[in-house]
C-alpha cells in the first residue's frame, strides 16, 4: 500500500512539473536592456558572458567573419539541438528554450551578436528552481564547441 501511494505521488509530481512548465510563458526578464543581456538573479542557474559575478561568469563564443555568418552559423547549430526550440531571432540577437528530456524544464538561452568584438554573448537560465546542477554551463560549452567544430 505504502509502494502505491509512493508511486501515485510521484505520478502527480511529474505531471504537476511537465504540465507546469507547458503553461508557463517566458519570463518577462528576457532581452536586452542598453545593449545588453540581462544580469542573472542570485540564484545558481544561470550564466551570462555579460556577468562578472565568479558564479554566473561565462566566456562568450568567439567568431571570425560577418555577424550575419555567425547568426547563421548559431541557428544552423540550434536547430539541431535536441529539445531546442527558436522563439525569436532578430539581426543581432536571438532567444531559444531548451526543454530537458525528462521532466521537460524550460530553460531560457539568449545570443546577442556583438560584431564589435567579434564575439556572441550568451546567458542560459533556468526558467523554475534554484539549482540546475550545472547544466546551463555545461549547454554553454557545448554549443562553444560545435560552433568552434563548425568553423572546420
């Protein structure tokens, strides 16, 4: 009896999570503000290139040729991210959610090319919890290293 109540509880955890996070909108802290990506909220599961905080900090992705090569580069490489979904792309900034395969969390990743440096800005963040065990870092270097692979 106790294993059917464990199991009914986590049934309706998940489908709480997953219908959840299929309701939720995008967070109004999206965009740019001046130019810039917004700063992460205190919380651990976020990184910007655009922060200085040691815990949020990220390099940007570097890149050689035009902007508009680089943003075609970056959709080209987002479109074939599993879960990956473009929401809105503009000449020189894009924002695309990542779902996660299993409870299907939504995480909000934000591009702004700056073809003044030659460089992407980037800021991935959790849209729901506090921690994300390091996963918004870890989707960062990826797409850093198949842009980089893509150059070849």
């Amino acid at each position: 009896m106790i294993l059917f109540w464990c199991v009914a509880f986590l049934l309706v955890a998940y489908l709480a999570i997953v219908l959840g996070n299929y309701l939720t909108h995008p967070p109004a802290d999206l965009g740019l503000v001046n130019q810039q990506l917004r700063a992460c909220p205190e919380s651990p599961n976020c990184v910007c290139s655009q922060c200085e905080s040691p815990t949020h900090s990220i390099e940007p992705i570097r890149y050689s040729g035009s902007a508009e090569q680089a943003r075609q580069r970056l959709v080209e490489i987002l479109s074939r991210q599993r879960g990956c979904h473009i929401v809105k792309q503009e000449a020189d900034y894009l924002h695309a959610e990542f779902r996660s395969l299993g409870f299907r969390f939504v995480d909000d990743v934000e591009f702004l090319i700056d073809s003044r440096q030659n460089v992407i800005q980037v800021r991935s963040a959790s849209r729901v919890g506090y921690s994300d065990l390091g996963a918004n870092r870890k989707r960062i270097e990826v797409l850093r290293k198949r842009y980089a692979d893509s150059n070849d």
